[in-house]
C-alpha cells in the first residue's frame, strides 16, 4: 500500500507501465498487472504489450485494452474514469455482467448512492497534473501550456495568440540511427543553423520527444513574442530547430499529422517550419531564443510568429 499526503509521484514498473498519482492518494499494488485505488487520483499509461492491466476501485473494474487513462476516487467512494487514448472497458465492481467500452475523449462515472454506470461529460482537467508528471514533464511556466489529456494531438488545429503549446510525442524510442539534432548542450541560443556531425543523438539511445509550438490565430505575423519554459524530469539529450532535420525527424518522432499533412493552415506547406536566426537582416529583439539549462532539464524559449511556424522538437533520455 502506497500512502500520498500532497504532491505528485510517478512510478515506472519493470513491465513498462507508468503510474502517476496525485496526493492525498491510496494505491495498493496488488500485482504486476493489478492496483487497487482507495482514494485520490491517478493516471495510468500502458504498453501495448501489457493489455489486461487493471484497475479497481469499490465501484469499478477498469480493464485496459491498450491505452492512457485517468481514476478518481474521492472521500465519498465517487469514481470516475477518464480516457485519454486509446480502449478501456469498465465493469461494475462486484457484477459480472457485461462491460462498458470507454474510449479516448470519454468519461464514465459510479457512486455509492445511486450504484450503476453513467456515462458523463469527458472531464480531463482533475488529471491534468498527474497527466503532465505521467509523460516526464515536472512543470511548466509562463506562455507554455501543456496540451490537456484526451484532445487530439494534431499541432496545426490549435491556433493560440496567447500560449506556446507543448504536444507530447513518442516515447520508449531506441533509436536505430544517429539523429541530427540543431542544438547540443547547456546554453542560450540564437542561432539555429543546421546540424553537424558534434549535434547528433547516438544510435542505441532510448530516448522520447515532445513537440514545442508557436501558431498565433490566422496568418498573423506580428503576434506579440511569448515567453515561457519547460522543466523535464529527464535530461534534454537534443533540440531540434531546423526545417530539414525537423522533416527528418518526424519519421522517427511525429505525429501522424504531422508526418501526413502537406498543409500548414497558417503558411500553406509543412516545411514552413522552424525558427529564425537571430543574424543577418533580423533585429536582435524579434529573434526567437532558446535556453538550454546547466543541468540540461530545463528549457526556455521566446518566440516570436514570423515567416515559419516556430517549432522545436524536444529529445528526451527515457528510462527503460
């Protein structure tokens, strides 16, 4: 029995699932496959390779078929299970009827009181915390919003004036290549010109990656610069800047509508991406800029909406 009073814990299990909680939190890990939750929060990411983890609760079962999702429990007993990707099916506890299939962007909801099932609302905010901690990211700051759990991680549909938006991207990645990163190393940087032999990522590094974005609403190429950072619980290996190893990269790294769309709703075509040099013609004040921790965890950028959509891909060292 696992005991939380405040704050937020993540556990790597030996079988490659994630187990983020959320204090004040009870969780008994019963098996390698079973956790039962008494009260609090938790989000739970499993392989694919692992469908059949379970979690029960004294009003649900909840069986995964190859996903990321959410459990409440609060004081009363009220459960609730949120699904942010992927399949689960969900029972109540102590029935053997059928189950109810909940799939990503669903919620489902039981209570002492009333007993049963109930289909609610899909209600992400209570894990969005626990969600964050679930992927490797410790915090963030300022102009940085994480994108919520549950919504469709598709970069070129979110159109912000306000926020840069950090997607998180693949995980659990053994790389079978070098990987030519823009930006190797603690430091602050303005120049983002392409990659050499010194700025690659090794062949055999486990590694995942999350996707840094800048896309005011329309085709405005004078919003305001945004400012903000990110502090990752594992070391930044490689940030990636350039248009041409950015489009390298998300074979390895991107999102399917990344890697499949030819369009950019702001500036008509994918390659339209990157940032700009703070050299030449541009003055110093609209360059984009981006610093790289001493400890290499922390990373933060200005952007500013120019003639690319400002994109930074992140890489990670992921544990095994």
């Amino acid at each position: 029995m696992l005991k939380l009073k405040s704050g937020l814990v993540r556990l790597n299990t030996p079988n490659g699932v994630t187990l983020s909680m959320e204090g004040p939190a009870e969780v008994n890990l019963v098996s390698e496959s079973l956790i039962e939750l008494e009260r609090g929060r938790i989000v739970v990411k499993v392989p694919k390779d692992q469908v059949g983890y379970r979690v029960e609760t004294k009003m649900m079962r909840i069986v995964d078929l190859g996903t990321a999702f959410g459990v409440s429990v609060n004081p009363k007993g009220m459960t609730e299970v949120s699904v942010f990707d992927g399949v689960v099916e969900v029972f109540e506890a102590g029935k053997e009827s059928e189950g109810k299939v909940l799939r990503q962007g669903t919620s489902m909801r039981a209570t002492p009181r009333t007993r049963g099932l109930d289909n609610i609302p899909f209600r992400s905010e209570p894990f969005n915390r626990a969600w964050r901690m679930n992927t490797g990211v410790q915090s963030t700051r300022g102009a940085i919003e994480y994108l919520r759990p549950g919504l469709p991680i598709d970069p070129y549909i979110y159109e912000d004036d306000r926020f840069i938006i950090l997607f998180p991207e693949k995980s659990g990645v053994t790389l079978e290549r070098p990987i030519a990163a823009n930006l190797i190393g603690p430091g602050s940087y303005t120049n983002f010109g392409a990659s050499t032999e010194s700025t690659q990522i090794p062949a055999g590094t486990r590694v995942k990656s999350f996707l840094i974005q800048m896309n005011p609403e329309g085709s405005r190429e004078q919003a305001s610069a945004l400012r903000g950072g990110i502090t990752f619980d594992r070391p930044i290996l490689g940030v990636i800047t350039g248009i041409d190893e950015l489009v390298q990269s998300d074979a390895d790294f991107g999102i399917e509508s990344v890697t499949s769309r030819s369009i950019n709703r702001r500036l008509g075509v994918a390659r339209s991406r990157g940032l700009e040099n703070g050299e030449g013609e541009v003055p110093a004040n609209d360059s984009d800029l981006v610093f790289i921790s001493p400890d290499q965890h922390k990373i933060s950028v200005k952007l500013n909406a120019g003639e690319t959509l400002d994109h930074i891909r992140v890489i990670v060292a992921d544990s095994e």
